[in-house]
C-alpha cells in the first residue's frame, strides 16, 4: 500500500491505515515471522477458542427498517425461532435488530427512532448461512446483546461480536475492494476485464472485483460507501465516478465506456 500510495502521489484514497504500519513496524508481518493478528505454530494459524454462545433466545424480536431486502434476509432467518415485530415502533418486551448497509448501529436506531439501549445490528450482506456478524450500538444492553447473540446461534452457527462500525467488517472490506477497482477501470489503467482477470489470478479470489460488484449489486455497493463516506468524511470511501454512474444507470461495472 505504501508503494501505491506514493505512485499516485500521495492520493488520499490510498492512504495506508496507520494500524497497519504501525502493526509492520512492530515485525508483526503474519505466517512467516510467526506473529500477525494470530499466531502461527508450525506454519499453521492458532485460532484461540471462542467462548460458548448464550443460549436465553429473547420472547420477541422486533426487525426494521420493514420492507428493506436487508431486513427481509434477517426475518427469514429468525421464522420460527422467537415471535417477530414489525411496524414503526416495537412493543417494551421486544429486542430490536436492525440490518443497516453502511451504516452503524446507534445512527440506524436514532434514525428509526429506537431505544439504542435494547438495540443491535446484524450484516446480513452476505446472507446468514454462514458466519454471522452482531454489532452492538454504543449503549447496547448487555442482557440484550447476550439475547441477540443466543438467537443468531440457535442452530449452532457462529457469531462474531463488533463493537459499533458503520460498514460492519465484510461490507467496508468488499466495498472498497470493488471501489478501488472501479476507480482503475475510470483511470484507464486496465480494461474492467484485465482488472478481474488479474486479482483472480494473482489472489486467487473466486471472482474479479467487478464481477464481485455486479452480483452484490452495484447500486448496494454505492449505498454502502456514500454512508460510510458521510460518516466518515474520508475520501478512502468516496464512491468512484464509475461506480456511481454504473449504479445509477443500473448496468453492470464491466460496461466501458461508449
């Protein structure tokens, strides 16, 4: 990153984290020193054993904002499992579970007009077959974060647990990836198709950026950098032109330019 950064001249959407440089300058490089964020014994990565999950499921769960696809993914996920809650505002014996995309937790439930005090997030981008990721608000329950925690692993599916971060983790990783890419596809430093042929390729990643983009949706991809980039204010998340112009024409990433 250090490299690219100072090819394009100090651009600021470049601009290496200072966790990771600080994590470099410490010999923390990962496999092959033994230390990164694990550690490694014989070559393989020590994943420390993650604490039982909660087991208490909540008497009712209330999903919002009603009729997002987002939330639509999380009702299908708790069918049958506790009673559900919909509608502008959820009863007092209800948890509230919010799907934002780009988006934290506590904004989501100010927005909404929540208590953010029995409120969580859950990313739901990638859909809830497997690990799920729950996202507490800056004031979140304890009680309702362990009830939270208990439903989503109900049928033995792990949960990871985030303090309050618009974008979750997967969202503003896969986000960037695809907007970095747009943003060398806009320069015209590669054809969309050397892009996807190309980190492939090199990272082995069962599709190109692009392509990635256009199954998630161009139009979500840019939903989730424009939140990010006005919470934030960073340019690292400002969308590229040829992603927003792609998403709100509502064509593929791979369409070149006429």
């Amino acid at each position: 990153m250090e490299s690219i950064y100072e090819q394009f001249y100090q651009e600021p959407r470049f601009r290496p984290q200072a966790f990771i440089r600080n994590r470099m300058a410490a010999g923390l490089h990962g496999r092959k020193v033994g230390r990164g964020f694990y550690t490694y014994e014989d070559n393989k990565k020590v994943v420390p054993a993650a604490p039982a999950a909660p087991t208490d499921l909540p008497d009712s769960v209330w999903i919002g904002p009603e009729g997002h696809a987002s939330t639509q993914v999380l009702a299908d996920f708790l069918k049958g499992k506790v009673e559900i809650e919909t509608g502008a505002k959820p009863s007092a014996r209800a948890i509230c579970m919010v799907a934002p995309m780009g988006r934290d937790a506590t904004m989501t439930a100010i927005d909404l007009g929540i208590e953010a005090e029995r409120t969580v997030a859950v990313d739901t981008l990638f859909g809830l077959e497997g690990r799920r990721t729950l996202m507490t608000t800056s004031v979140t329950d304890e009680g309702v974060r362990d009830l939270a925690h208990g439903v989503l692993a109900s049928d033995g599916g792990a949960v990871t647990v985030i303090h309050d971060s618009p974008g979750f983790i997967a969202q503003r990783v896969i986000a960037t990836i695809v907007n970095i890419s747009s943003e060398i596809a806009q320069m015209r430093i590669a054809t969309p198709e050397d892009i996807n042929k190309a980190v492939s390729l090199g990272l082995a990643y069962p599709q190109g950026p692009l392509e990635f983009g256009d199954t998630l949706g161009a139009g979500k991809i840019h939903a989730i950098l424009t939140a990010m980039h006005d919470f934030y204010g960073d340019p690292r998340y400002r969308p590229s032109p040829w992603l927003t112009r792609r998403a709100r024409l509502g064509i593929s990433l791979m369409t070149p330019e006429a």
